[in-house]
C-alpha cells in the first residue's frame, strides 16, 4: 500500500482482489483517511474526525470486505449488473448553488407532451426553477399550453423569467448563418437576426451570436467570400483542424459585431435602436476538438480579436466519467485547451464567460450506449451519474464562469435524446428531477 496525505473530507479506500481482477470499496467514511498500509492480510490506515485522530483496521483475510453502510443516494437508478462494488452515490455538495442553469427545449421538443417543457422550467405560479436559462430565438413563437403569465408564447415565458424574476435568459441567434462561395450570406444576415429579435421581443438583454460555426459551417470552402464595408473578404479552409476556419470565423464575427454596432446608433426605428443598445452580445461558442490544429497552433489564438470584441465569451463543456472523473465529479475538459491569454483573462474576470452547454459527451455516450440517465465507472474509480456530475462540475469546475446552463430539456432530435431531461411522456429522468430540486 502506497499511503499520500489529502486535505479532503471524502477521501474514499479502495482496493483490488487479486482473485477476481476487479476493485472494491473498502471505505467510503465521511473523514479525512490518510497513510494507509497493508500488514499481511490486514489493512491499517488513519483516520481523522472532528479533530480527533484514529486508527481502524480491516481483515482483508483473502476475501473482499462487505460495502459499509452509505448515506441514501441523491437519486435513485436501476442497478447495473456488475462484479464491482457499488457505493450509494452521496451528496459532496451545498443544497442549490446560484449558477445553476438550464438550456430550454429544442424546436418540436416544445410540443411533446405539451405543456412538460414549460413544467420543466417554471412552477405551476410561473416561478423558475433555475437562475440561468438559455433558449433559441427560433424558438420564442412556440405555444407552451399555457396563459400568461407562463404563456402564450415561449417569448412570454422567458419575458416572465427575466422581468418578473431577474433570472439571466441568453437567447442564442439560430440557426447559425456562414458564408459560402457566392457572396449571398454577408454579416448583415446576422445583424437582421438581431434586428428581428429586437423587433418582437421588447425584453432580451443578453444575446448569442448563432451556435459552434466550426461544427456548423461546412467543413470545407473554396473561397467564401462576403462584403461587408465596401471590404471584399475571402476565405479557404479544408477541414475543422484547418487554422484558416478559425481567421474566417474570427474575421466574420467581429465584422458583425461592427454591423450590429451600425444598427445600434442608425436604424430608423428609436425603438428597435433602443433594444439593441440594451442587448449585451456573446461571442458564439466552439465545438471543443480536444487538440491542437493541423498547424500545431490552439484554435482560440486566432478568436482572441473576436472575444476582446465581446461583451461575453461561451463556450461548451462535454466530460465524460471515463476520461474526466474528478474526486466523484467531473472536471471542466474544455479548459486545459484554452490559450494561456484565455484562461488567465476569464480567471481575472477581464473576459467574462458563460457555459451555455453542459453535459455528458455525446459521442462516448453513443460509443457506449449510455444516456444521461445512464450509471458510469469513472477513472477515478467510482460510480458517477450525471446529477452528481454537474452538481460537483458547478460547484468545483465551472472556472468563474457566470451560469451554467445543463444541456437539455427535451428534442425530437435523435442525436440529441440522449441529453434529455423528460421522456416522450413528458415525465421527468430522475437525473433532472435530481438536479432541478438541488
């Protein structure tokens, strides 16, 4: 046995039968248990409570122990056949925390079950659950099955959720606009998006520029061009690690910035110049690629013009347990690969951020055939479900980020079900019944 000292209150023992080749739980204690070692078959550490040291023993005697007694978990899941030892999942973490946050439904996902997506969200007197919400503007027409004040329209349930209850609502700009070949798509489609919000909605104050352009543009384009200016600007790229995506999207974010900024002073309407001027802009935020481009450069190099422009900077965050597990949690996985200028920008508060996704990494999900409903053995050698997960991610992981906004109510979308937090009934998974009651 190898014994380390750690300042934690949950430092849990494991060990591994050599007989079955596979680990076990040998103490979960709520102390801090240091310097363990192994003296034949008995297992000896120390253990401190309340200031007070001891020392406790265990007979291994060549058979793997009996789980000691555990707190009830936070929310209950269909166990898993498994040899593995299975620790109750316990709560590491203060009851609610004022970042929580939650991106709305999606599209048709309004409309299943109606109204469950608007129960997910708001209580029976419109009262929010969360303090952080994001929701497409695509989306703000839909019906929610209900009058006001949590109705009639998406529009006027968000209305309620900010005006009523000063709860942040960041509306993303969807679907993503980018240029191509012809010419036809310039920044000023993007600035009709804003004006066209600020058209029917006289209450958003915090607006997303369109959603991940390194995923959602085409993945390759022979000189894309877009005037904007009277300045001609032209642009090739050959794939989602190619630097030269990363100068366009840079280039074609910050030229909006300047159209919308137009907007703001000159549209002929003092109304619609009014709203604009209230609306904070948010950057878009980057599908995270987990490495370095073609050229060996990080791809936020080539943003930091844009995000210097903005009033937010987003991004997204997708861990899994299996790579990412961190003391019962997961950690933030996008941050090691910010540029060094980023991390140190938003950790001072000079650039301000948000996470405006939040979840289980949908591709290790799909290889694994897991949900966010799912159990799963993390390499920290635990058991981890994904409201434990981001209720430890927001409380020890979100790196001053303002909100984080877990991804999903609901979709009709089969690539994104698994993110769900309501099944085709409208009856919530008890992973979001879990961490809505945080």
């Amino acid at each position: 046995a190898e014994g380390q000292n750690f300042d934690s209150s949950q430092f849990d023992i494991y060990g591994f039968d050599l007989a079955t080749n596979q680990p076990f739980l040998v103490s979960n204690h709520p102390a801090n248990e240091t310097a363990p070692a192994l003296f034949g078959e008995r297992l000896v550490w120390q253990r401190e409570e309340s200031g007070i040291p001891q020392i406790v023993s265990l007979d291994l005697a060549g058979k793997r122990p009996p789980l000691p007694p555990t707190v009830a978990p936070l929310e209950k899941e269909e166990s898993l056949p498994s040899p593995l030892a299975e620790p109750q999942e316990r709560s590491f973490f203060p009851t609610g925390n004022p970042y929580k946050g939650m991106h709305g439904a999606n599209g048709d996902g309004w409309q299943v079950a109606s109204p469950r997506s608007t129960d997910a969200v708001v209580r029976s007197n419109g009262s929010p659950y969360f303090d952080y919400y994001l929701v497409l503007d695509s989306d703000l027409g839909r019906p929610t099955g209900y009058p006001s004040p949590r109705g009639p329209t998406v529009g006027d349930l968000y209305r309620t959720i900010r005006v009523n209850y000063s709860k942040i609502v960041l509306v993303r700009l969807w679907p993503t606009l980018y240029p191509n070949p012809a010419g036809t798509v310039t920044p000023d489609a993007v600035g009709q998006q804003y004006i066209r919000l600020a058209s029917s909605q006289d209450w958003v104050r915090m607006v997303q520029t369109n959603n991940e352009p390194n995923l959602e543009w085409p993945a390759a384009c022979y000189q894309c061009r877009w005037v904007t200016g009277g300045q001609t600007r032209t642009y090739t790229w050959n794939g989602m690690k190619d630097y030269r995506l990363y100068q366009a999207i840079n280039q074609w974010y910050i030229d909006i910035w300047y159209v919308v900024e137009w907007y703001r002073n000159n549209h002929p309407d003092p109304t619609i110049r009014s709203r604009l001027q209230n609306m904070q802009r948010y950057t878009p935020p980057m599908a995270e690629i987990y490495c370095n481009l073609d050229n060996g450069q990080n791809f936020y190099t080539y943003l930091q013009p844009m995000i210097d422009r903005y009033d937010y900077f987003t991004y997204h965050v997708y861990p899994w347990p299996e790579f990412d597990a961190l003391n019962g949690y997961v950690k933030n996985n996008t941050w090691p690969w910010f540029t060094s200028w980023l991390r140190t920008q938003i950790s001072s508060g000079t650039v301000l951020s948000r996470i405006t996704e939040f979840g289980w990494n949908p591709g290790q999900m799909d290889r694994t055939g897991s949900t966010q409903q799912s159990r799963v053995w993390g390499n920290d050698g635990r058991w981890h479900t994904f409201c434990g997960d981001v209720q430890g991610f927001i409380t020890y992981q979100r790196r001053n980020a303002y909100g984080v906004m877990v991804f999903l109510v609901q979709s009709t979308d089969p690539v994104l079900e698994k993110h769900d937090g309501l099944d085709n009934n409208g009856n919530p998974y008890s992973w979001f019944s879990c961490y809505r009651s945080w």
